[in-house]
C-alpha cells in the first residue's frame, strides 16, 4: 500500500516538508489547512509544533503517511 502523504523529518530543523501523494491527501491539506501555505522543494512547509495535529488529523481520516528522516 502506498502512503497518500511523505512526511520529511529534517533533522537539526524546526520544520518538516509534507508532500501529498494522492488526489485525497491534497483535499485534505486544502480543507484543513487552507491554501496559504508556503512550499519549498515542492513539499508543504510545517513548522515543529504542528506535526502532531496534523499527524492525528490524518490517522482519523483514515489517510496513510510515511515519515522519512534525513
């Protein structure tokens, strides 16, 4: 199964990249999230202290995530 989000973990950074992987993760991001949102390197930009909402956000819509650590 592929995830429908990577979720890059920069170590050493207080932001992580979120890249949408299917049509359903990038409906999610733009209802919860909104549309104002900086990207960098075609990933979604987030800041440390928001991970975990939008993790726990995700796992109760059922969307499937990987985190990858750099």
């Amino acid at each position: 199964m592929k995830p429908d989000l990577t979720l890059l973990l920069v170590d050493g950074s207080n932001i992580s990249l979120l890249y949408p992987k299917t049509q359903q993760s990038q409906d999610w991001i733009e209802k919860n999230l909104g549309v104002d949102y900086q990207v960098f390197a075609k990933g979604i930009v987030v800041e440390h202290r928001y991970i975990d909402p939008i993790l726990q956000g995700l796992r109760e819509s059922d969307l499937s995530y990987l985190i990858q650590r750099s």
